[in-house]
C-alpha cells in the first residue's frame, strides 16, 4: 500500500546534508505510533516526463505533525532548468520560460529541500516519479540520494480500494481512477488547485490523512502494523 523508499547507491564524496539524513534513518523505527512521526507531502513540477532528458522546475511540500497539517511550515520554490524552453508540459502546469528565467537554479534549491524534510518520512501522490527526479537531481549537486522512508498515496488509495470492494466486486480495476483530483472528489476532501506543486501537496497531505484515519479505525495504529498486514512494499532506488 505504500513504499519504504530506500536509496539505490552511496557516493564518497556526500553533501554532509545527505549523510547526516542517511545517519538519521540508519535505524528507522517502524514501531512507533503513527502520530509520533514528522510527514513531509511533496510534489514537483517538471519540464516534462522523459525520465533521462527533463528536469525539475518546482517544488511544494507542506509538514505534517501529529497527524495535522502544519501550515506555517510550506516549501514552495521554483527551479530555473538548465534548458528553457516550452515544452508539451508547459501546457499543463502553465509554468513558462518567461517565468523560471528569474528562479534559483537546483544547486540552491535542493540543499533547503533537504534541510526541510531532515528526518520526515516523504508523502507523494505517485510518489516514485518525484523521486526519481529528485534523486536524479541529489546525484548531481549533493552526491548521492535521499533515505527518507517514502508512503505513496496512490498505493495507499489501491490498497484501501481492495478492502473496501472485498470479494464482491464486480469492477474492472481499470475501471477505478487513482487520479489524485478524483479520489480527492470522491472522499469529498477540500479540493486545491492542480498541477501546482504546493497545491497538489496540500491536496495530497488531506489524502493522506483520509486513508490514515480509516487504517487506525481498523486497529493499525504503526507503521509495523500496517507492514506486517501486508501493506508495506520495498523499494529501492
């Protein structure tokens, strides 16, 4: 249902940033109440959606604590591309060129990133995408990559999805949306705007809080219960 994301490879030559965060999960705790970990839900932007070639060009991410949404404490920044150009993607998060000429480029981004979400577990809608990217992006100015557990909301919604249809479903699986808008629609959740990098992570944080009330509910109150109910996978990056 969601993802311990762990990182694929190490590099000698570590940002500090990157090795004091892989010292704080070198004994991660699942066993602890929900409650007592710090969340952090993020989301990028993207030039577009070719894993080797596109970049990012914006973060957002909001805290959670207690189980509650923090919103004194946002990170929403966007990243001038090594290549500015418009491209297919530009139609979407209608984020132009014009726009990211004056941003930061990712050398000063990330590391604030990183000191934001020191010792937080990553929320993500899809989560493994942004990783991808933002780990792509940790290899090339700090190093190496992030160890932040990750939970992936999408897994989450596919996991709840199973248990509340049971063995009475009729329904083709692909017949059910996991978009983020639509199961945010359907749980009647606050809706924000989308493909906006801070928006669509405060959209993501209210998921998030959804599927973690409905597990506690059902008695699963660590992340050691819901792995050893069988909704924690491995991945490693």
């Amino acid at each position: 249902m969601f993802d311990l994301l762990k990182p694929a490879g190490w590099f000698s030559s570590q940002d500090p940033l990157l090795l004091r965060n892989k010292d704080y999960f070198a004994n991660f705790d699942q066993g602890r109440p929900l409650a007592e970990y710090t969340f952090v839900v993020c989301d990028t932007e993207l030039t577009g959606l070719d894993w080797k070639k596109d970049e990012l060009i914006s973060i957002g991410a909001v805290m959670i604590k207690d189980l509650q949404i923090d919103l004194s404490s946002t990170f929403h920044h966007y990243i001038r591309p090594a290549n500015l150009r418009h491209t297919l993607a530009t139609l979407v998060h209608r984020i132009t060129p014009e726009q990211l000429k004056k941003a930061e480029p990712i050398e000063e981004v990330l590391p604030r990133f990183l000191k934001y979400i020191n010792g937080s577990l990553l929320v993500g809608h899809h989560l493994m995408l942004d990783m991808h990217f933002l780990n792509k992006a940790a290899k090339a100015v700090l190093g190496g990559t992030l160890s932040n557990p990750g939970v992936d909301t999408m897994r989450m919604a596919q996991g709840y999805k199973r248990v509340q249809l049971g063995h009475y479903h009729e329904h083709n699986p692909r017949e059910i949306s996991y978009n983020l808008d639509d199961l945010s629609r359907e749980y009647n959740l606050p809706l924000f705007k989308p493909h906006d990098a801070l928006e669509d992570a405060l959209q993501t944080a209210y998921l998030f809080l959804y599927f973690i009330k409905k597990f506690r509910k059902g008695g699963l109150i660590t992340l050691k219960d819901i792995y050893q109910a069988g909704r924690v996978g491995s991945l490693r990056y």
